[in-house]
C-alpha cells in the first residue's frame, strides 16, 4: 500500500534540493498550504466575532489588530504542530507496516506462505502489467532476499522531526502573505 509516509524524504535527493522539497512532497506542501491558510482566515472571522461582538460598525484599535496578528499567526504554528506530528506518526506507521510484513516473511513455515505475504502486499500493483508466474518468481526473489533482513526498530527518527519541521515551516511561510495586510492596516502612532 502506498502510504503519505512513501512520499516523503525521497533517497535520491541531491544538495541542490530544498529543505522543503526534501521533506515535503508537493502535494503535500500544497495541501498544507491551502489548510494553514483557511485555518487562519476562519480565524480571524471569529476572533473578529468574539472580540467585536458581532458590531459590524465597531472600529478595530491597535491593541485588537495586534492581538489578531498574534493569534492568527499562532494558529497557523498549531496547525503546523498538528500536521507535523500526524506526518511523524504517520512515517513511523508506514516503517511499522514494513517491519510487520517482514516479520511475516521471516516467521512463515513454508515458501508458499512468505511468497503468498509478499503478493498480498505487491499483488494489487503488479497484477496488472505482469503476468502470473513472472510475479511469482519475483515474490520468491524478494522473499530469499528478505530472509535475511533484520528488522530495524520501530521509533521516531531523526527523518520524522525534520519532515515535522518542514509541516510546521510550510504553515508559518503560507500564512505571512495573508498576515501582510493586517499588518499594514495598523494605526501610525503618532509621537
């Protein structure tokens, strides 16, 4: 099964490659993006709401911009945090799948019953392109390499906390545009 966790930290990355394009998919930078903004324009409408009460003719002072900006901008860091620690789960859910069907493999009793493991999780994308037999010669190449494995634990990695990062950072640099505005309809002080 191909997993959010499969799309991510990509072993081919070369230095040129961004930290974000490293750790984030752009899908999933995309998603992330238009979430952390609607998060943050939801927000406001009810920070405005709650403060204002509902007076539509009210005036927002400085005090109330400032602590929108703020809230708003927290927010969007929540945001990030929660999407940073689902992309975290998430990569060590799909290393524990993996760990799992290792397992399965080492521990089956007959050739048949790896062989027959390895199809349940290859079957669905290489039934359609390849033929019975050629299939299971495959199944039985990779079961023999994969005897030998040894399973890594399953815990969080160095890997999970940077792609948590690049969650958290993919939401405070798609909500500093949306955050321009409020800033500059603050009052000048005058002195």
């Amino acid at each position: 099964m191909i997993s959010r966790s499969t799309l991510h930290a990509k072993p081919d990355a070369t230095p040129r490659d961004s930290f974000l394009g490293r750790w984030r998919d752009p899908i999933d930078r995309l998603v992330g993006t238009m979430i952390a903004i609607l998060i943050m324009l939801l927000f406001t409408v009810a920070f405005r709401t709650y403060k204002l009460d509902q007076d539509p003719s009210q005036t927002a002072s400085a005090v109330y911009m400032n602590e929108l900006i703020a809230a708003a901008f927290g927010a969007a860091v929540a945001w990030g945090m929660v999407d940073g620690l689902m992309y975290a789960l998430l990569s060590m859910f799909g290393r524990s799948e993996k760990h799992h069907l290792l397992t399965r493999i080492q521990t089956a009793t007959t050739e048949e019953e790896g062989i027959e493991a390895i199809a349940e999780e290859l079957d669905y994308i290489l039934e359609p392109i390849a033929q019975l037999e050629k299939r299971r010669l495959l199944y039985a190449d990779v079961l023999e390499h994969l005897r030998d494995s040894h399973p890594q634990p399953v815990t969080f990695t160095r890997d999970d906390v940077a792609g948590a990062f690049a969650c958290v950072l993919v939401a405070i640099i798609a909500v500093l545009p949306s955050l321009i505005p409020l800033v500059l309809r603050l009052p000048i002080r005058q002195v």
